[in-house]
C-alpha cells in the first residue's frame, strides 16, 4: 500500500528483525525484552522470578480472554502471589478507584456516565452493563500499577496483587543475560537485537561508497 508498517509481537531478535526488513517492515516493535530490562519500572522482585523462569525455559504464558475490562485478549504470566492464580483473583474485593480504563456510555438521563466490566458486579449493571460481561474480568488499573511498587494499600493492610502482562517470547530474553549474570539492560537488548543488522547496513553502505569512488575514478 505505500505506506510504512511495522511487525510485533515475537519479533524481540536479530533473526526476526531480519525477516520483518525482508518483508518490507520499516523496523519491529519490541515489548517484553524491554520490560525485564535494569532500567524497567517493573518490582525487581517480579523481573528476578521471571527471569529465572526464562533462564530455564520454565516461563508460562496464558493468553487470558475475559481478563481485560476492554474485552481484548490479555496476555499473563502464570505466576504465584499474582492475580494470574485463580484464588488470589477470587478473593479480591471488587473495587474500582482508578478508573483508566473505564469506558464511556448513554445515560438514560441524556449524560455520559462511566463504567468497568471489573468494577463490583451490582454496579455495573445498575449503569446498564450486562452481568455475563463481567465473568473473569480482572481490574487491571490496580494490578498494573502494583506491577511497578504502586499498589494500594487497603483496610486491614490488604494490599493489590500485580498480574504480569508480558509476549508469549517470554522464555526470549534468556538470549540478552551473559553467562555470568542475572539480569542485563536495555543496551544489551539494542546491541543484541541491531547487532548483526546494523553490521550488514554498515557494510552495504561502505560496498556503495567505494562503487561511487571506483565509478567516478573510471
């Protein structure tokens, strides 16, 4: 069509880049190498675990279709002391007090209200939400902000769960960790991943300076 595109999802290698380039991509779009990286928001304690599991080709992704109040497939890492374990999901407390991702809907009243397929259940459909639309649904806002050390802290010190969303290449990034060491950065992933597509760019281009030198010496 003309235009520039862009592949993802998978595409965290040099290997991939490649083969998206030779597809005519403008370049990839790289997530879950990024977010186990030193410098990501990530709790240290969820990227080390995780690692761990990548290192011995042990992580476990599911591709979760109820848990996002959007309604779009979510994709976990099956973790323990996360939301992604069905206990520790059931027995949260429905509650919603974020709200990012709400969505916007016709009051009978003629205003615009607002409401979340994982806000407690009577609400929901007190604003004329469908109760089978709110089965599995999973308050992400809170989960993801206890992702990064924010999570809020309730009555009786009940604290929110993180649910790490994360590529199904999560056993990927073992490729960024030198032998000797249990976490790498956000360079180690550019280098890794540019590496041998930026040698080939380099020497495609010093092949096309010396055609120019050799054409205007003829």
């Amino acid at each position: 069509m003309g235009v520039p595109f862009w592949m993802a999802g998978g595409y965290g290698s040099a290997d991939k880049l490649r083969e998206a380039l030779e597809q005519g991509a403008a370049g990839i779009q790289v997530g879950t190498a990024f977010a186990f990286s030193e410098e990501s928001g990530m709790r240290a304690d969820l990227k080390k675990t995780l690692i761990e599991q990548a290192r011995r080709g042990e992580g476990v992704v599911f591709t979760d279709p109820l848990a996002s109040p959007t309604g779009f497939p979510f994709k976990v890492a099956l973790l323990e002391g996360t939301s992604s374990q069905l206990p520790i999901y059931q027995e949260r407390k429905r509650v919603c007090d974020l709200g990012y991702l709400r969505e916007p809907f016709a009051a009978p009243d003629g205003n615009i209200g607002y409401r979340c397929a994982a806000e407690p259940v009577a609400n929901y459909v007190a604003k004329g939400g469908k109760v089978e639309d709110t089965v599995g649904r999973k308050c992400l806002c809170n989960a993801l902000m206890a992702n990064i050390g924010h999570a809020q802290v309730r009555k009786d010190d009940v604290v929110e769960s993180p649910l790490v969303t994360v590529g199904d290449d999560l056993n990927s990034i073992a490729q960024f960790l030198a032998p000797d060491r249990d976490s790498y950065s956000a360079v180690d992933v550019v280098h890794s991943i540019l590496g041998e597509t930026a040698r080939r760019a380099a020497a495609e281009e010093m092949r096309a300076r010396t055609e120019m030198v050799l054409l205007a010496t003829a």
